[in-house]
C-alpha cells in the first residue's frame, strides 16, 4: 500500500467537528495533513442528525443506504449549524485542508459556503464515477476505504501535493501557525503585497473574505485548546492562547459560532462521551 502519510505535518491546525463523534459510540480518525487533505474518518450514524461548526472546509462523505452508496460535498458553515445523517449507516469522510476545493474546476469554494452537494453528479466520467463508487462500496476496511479513495483522488489531481512557495499554501500555513491570531496588515506585510491584492486572492482561494477565514481559524484554535484541555479547562488561558482580547470577547464569539459557552460546550462533549468515543489511529 502506498504511504500517503509521507510529508505529515503535526504544527498545522488539525480541523475540528466534535460534534460529528457525539453522534455515534465510535468515531475513528486517521491523520493525513497531505495531499491537500487533514484527516479522515469513519463512524455509523447513531442519530439522525450531528451538530456541524465552522471550520473553513470541504468535507466529502460516503455512506451506503438501501444497498448503494450515496456521496456528498459540503462545505464550511459560517455560523453552529446542523447535518442529516442516515440511522445505522456507515459513513466514511475527507476533510481538506482550509481553502482546498477538490472539485475546483466544477465549482466555486464560494459556492459551496453554507451549502452541499450531491457528490456524484460533480463527477462527470462516468467511468471514474462508477469506479469510484464501487470500489468504495466494496471497501470493508477504514483503511481500504481510504486507499479507494485516494486511488481515484490522486488520478483526478494533476498536482495533489502543492508548491510549497505557492501564495495560496504560503497564506495558509501562515494563519493556521498562528492559529488565526493577525490581521490582513500583518500577512500584507509578510507577503510584501497589498492588502487589497490579498483581499482578492484569498477570497478566491478560500470562498470567503480574510476577516472570515481569520475568524473562522481562530475559532477552530479554541475548540482545539479546549479539547486539549478537556478534563482541565480554564477559559482564561485557553482565550488568550486562541488569540481573543480577552475573556469576555472569547465567549460571545465562542457563542456565535458554536451555539453554546465554552464551559458548556466542554460540559456537553464530557457528558456524552467524547473523550471515550473518539479514536484516533496513527
């Protein structure tokens, strides 16, 4: 089998779904953080729905219903949101690194803001969509599923790892390193271009305006900070570490974007078994 963990890169911002494994008794991970992709991950559903928070991605999930596999592309809310899932179905995902957009030449990332699609009518070969669709509804494995995957992502993908000096991976490293804590002015000054040619840039790269993008890895830091800090939290520390102002602005954008206080959000991960659900393989 090939190694697609080749390059893994643990200091960038793994993004988080936390209420994706409250939906099931077992949730399993597997971290890529190459190929353009952070990690994947398999779970049955449990409920027919899971809490869904901003993370600035494109998800793809699989899952077999009535005897077919069925797929979907979803990208990044703005704001606590939710997703159906179908009872008792196992479902197979890709979360991609923030500002990739694996169906580019079909859609928009903009597009895809608040919205999904059915993944399959995006494959227009009819031949790489059966195939596609077949070996993954043959896959038993996590791990078979992944290389099915992977087989069909890396033939439709001229360049699936990116240039290392391009602007967009430039852009990206720099804000998920610093956890979303800077301003435009601060990359306008590490790139040496104009805030205004970077507003446009990242708006086509990453579906959405820096303010956004900034917000949004931000807000993904803290839910990594507090999650790191499951058993231990304090609010203090963990706002300040994301980069807030302090405290009382930690908590109202905490609010904004996920629905609940940190405390509670902590509280309803705690109660409901995260910490026992998830599994994370190497």
């Amino acid at each position: 089998m090939r190694n697609y963990n080749a390059g893994l890169n643990i200091n960038e911002l793994n993004p988080k779904q936390p209420e994706f494994v409250l939906a099931t008794s077992a949730y399993s991970k597997k971290c890529l953080m190459n190929y353009k992709i952070s990690h994947f991950y398999t779970f049955t559903a449990e409920a027919d729905k899971m809490g869904v928070i901003p993370d600035a991605c494109i998800d793809i999930l699989f899952w077999k219903k009535d005897d077919k596999m069925k797929a979907k592309i979803a990208g990044t809310f703005l704001q606590k949101g939710e997703a159906p899932t179908d009872l008792e179905c196992e479902y197979f995902g890709v979360r991609f690194l923030p500002g990739i957009n694996p169906v580019n030449d079909i859609v928009k990332l903009s597009e895809l803001v608040n919205h999904e699609e059915d993944f399959e009518d995006i494959i227009t070969n009819d031949d790489d969509k059966e195939g596609l669709m077949e070996r993954m509804y043959f896959a038993g494995s996590f791990d078979e599923k992944i290389q099915a995957f992977m087989n069909y992502y890396v033939k439709q993908n001229d360049n699936p790892i990116e240039d290392e000096d391009s602007l967009k991976r430039v852009l990206r490293n720099v804000i998920l390193t610093s956890g979303g804590n800077l301003k435009l002015a601060n990359l306008s000054a590490f790139t040496g271009y104009s805030e205004r040619y970077l507003n446009q840039k990242i708006h086509e790269g990453f579906g959405m305006n820096p303010k956004n993008l900034i917000r949004l890895i931000r807000f993904q830091k803290s839910v990594s900070n507090l999650i790191n800090s499951i058993h231990c939290i304090n609010c203090t520390d963990t706002a300040l570490a994301a980069g807030y102002y302090d405290q009382s602005h930690f908590i109202k954008e905490f609010m904004n974007l996920s629905g609940l206080t940190p405390t509670g959000y902590i509280k309803n991960l705690l109660d409901n078994g995260y910490d026992k659900k998830l599994h994370v393989i190497a």
